[in-house]
C-alpha cells in the first residue's frame, strides 16, 4: 500500500515539474516589459494610489472645472 502511494506520489510530482517546466519555457511578459512588469507587482498599492490620484485631478481640473451646479 505504501509503494503505491509513493508512486502515485512520484508520478504526480513528475507531471507537476513538467507543467512548471513549460511554464518557465512560455513567457508571459516578453523581457523588454520584464522590470516594468516586476514593479508593478511589487508595488501594486503604490500605484494604484498614484492613479487613482492622478484620475481625481484630472477629474477636478477638467471635467469638474469648480463648478457647483
């Protein structure tokens, strides 16, 4: 019983090393946009804090224009 489950095990992991494998092969950002990509993902918040900013103004400036009615 325990060798077959060591050898499920090991199929598993065999399978699994070669999904990450392709993984790795496949590029999902090409390596011009890597440093660019990386940044965003590690300061997403930052970011999403600067647009969000940078849409409000915008907003105020010129769509809202200070008018009140």
């Amino acid at each position: 019983m325990k060798k077959n489950d060591s050898q499920e095990f090991l199929i598993k992991l065999k399978n699994e090393a070669k999904l990450i494998s392709s993984l790795e092969k496949d590029k999902f950002v090409p390596d011009r946009l890597s440093v660019v990509a990386n940044f965003i993902a590690t300061h997403a918040w930052q970011i999403l804090l600067v647009l969000a900013f940078i849409t409000s103004l915008f907003w105020e400036l010129l769509l809202y224009q200070g008018n009140n009615g």
